[in-house]
C-alpha cells in the first residue's frame, strides 16, 4: 500500500519551492543534474551540503516539476517522521519520482535503512526516478546496511556549496520576490551584517519581516529590520 493507516505520509512538497527561484551560484552543476531527472527514467541522485545550501529547494522544485509534467511524485523529509513511518515506504514502486530529504537523520537506524534499501530497489526496477539527499556525503553516512551505501553509489552525486555574501543576498532578494515584497538593498544588506549569518536564519528574519511591516502597515525599512532582529 502506499500509505500506512496509522502513519500517513504527506505527499504534497511543504514548501512551494520551484527552480526559478532558485539561486544557483556555486551550484549550476547540481542544479542541472536534478532538473535532468525530469528527462531520466530509471535515474538516480544523491544530493549532499551543508544546512543552507538548498538541498530541501531542489527536492521539492523537482517535485513540483514532475507534477506539471503528470509525473506521480512523492516527497518526504526524514527528519520530522518517527520510526513508525517506515512501513509507509511500501508501495512507492507505483510512482514516477521519490525524493527523500535529510537521509544522515536515519543513518544507523536498522529499520528505517531496510525500508529504505527496499523502497530504492522498487523504485529503481520500476523505472522510477529516485533523489536523495543528505547533510553528510556518503562516504561519511555510518550506514547500518552496507548494501544501502552501495545502492545509492550506482546513480549521480552531487555535492552542493554554501552561498558567498553577494549569493545570501541575490537569496533573500529571490524570496522576497516570491513573497511579493520590496526588500530594498540597505535592508537585505543590515539583515546579512546584523542578523544570524547562516541562510535558514536569514530566511526566517526575511518572513518575520515581512509579517511585522504587514501587522504594523509599515514599509519595510532599516528600522523595522533593527527591530525584528532584536525581537
């Protein structure tokens, strides 16, 4: 079955992720490996960087992408599941894409590693594209089932860069367009020099924000920002 009545997994992408809006930088390469999926059946990629670096973005971009080409697509993220959910795994044979985010979260987990090693081989014989990704590159995954490395070392890796200071910026400038506000360049500037450096933080100052200019009915301004940060 596809789902497990007790522990359902959640098919729609969390976040509405696409590929243009995203900022590539050091990562054109990676970013054309995975939209080259889209044109793979039977391909497979493993995704590894550091938090920040936009493994999450792709895997739902790639989603939604097969989505409009009415490819059956599937998204989980490890790291918010229970061991319970494993089970749900079975099935997934069925669709045309499986995308499993933040694989070093199970590594060691006897249980959720044979899940996944079956769910990769059914994918794989029937022709479905399969990309994961993880915080650690494979080499340094101390996996419990050694058969689970070497499934994932037959497709494509990648390994994904944090963005420099002018990449941060042209990723807020980016998210702000998506969220459909102005952000102006002294306040994606104050935000990169004032606030937590690492882009999830930054990302969360953008969206905290946003909803304090629109709760205040302020533009967004330098003060506003001083005012989110210390908050």
């Amino acid at each position: 079955m596809l789902f497990s009545p007790q522990i359902p997994l959640q098919l729609e992408a969390p976040r509405p992720d696409r590929f243009e809006d995203f900022v590539a930088g050091p990562n054109e390469t990676a970013l054309a490996a995975v939209r080259m999926l889209l044109d793979e059946p039977g391909g497979s990629l493993f995704l590894s960087g550091p938090d920040g670096s936009g493994k999450s973005h792709l895997l739902n971009a790639l989603c939604h992408a097969a989505r409009k080409r009415g490819l059956a697509a599937f998204y989980i993220a490890l790291k918010s599941l229970p061991e319970e959910a494993a089970a749900s795994l079975e099935g997934l044979r069925v669709l045309d894409l499986v995308c499993v985010d933040d694989l070093e979260c199970v590594a060691g987990n006897p249980v959720w590693e044979t899940a996944l090693f079956s769910c990769f081989n059914e994918v794989r014989a029937a022709r479905g594209r399969l990309l994961v990704s993880s915080r650690l590159p494979l080499a340094s995954l101390d996996f419990h089932l050694p058969d689970l490395a070497s499934r994932l070392a037959w497709g494509v890796r990648q390994n994904l860069r944090l963005p420099d200071d002018e990449g941060k910026l042209e990723v807020l400038q980016q998210r702000a367009r998506t969220l459909r506000i102005e952000l102006p360049e002294d306040v994606r500037n104050y935000l990169l020099k004032h606030g937590k450096r690492d882009m999830a933080s930054l990302l969360k100052a953008l969206e905290q924000l946003k909803d304090a200019a629109f709760i205040s009915k302020r533009k967004i301004t330098v003060p506003l920002a001083r005012e989110v940060l210390k908050g």
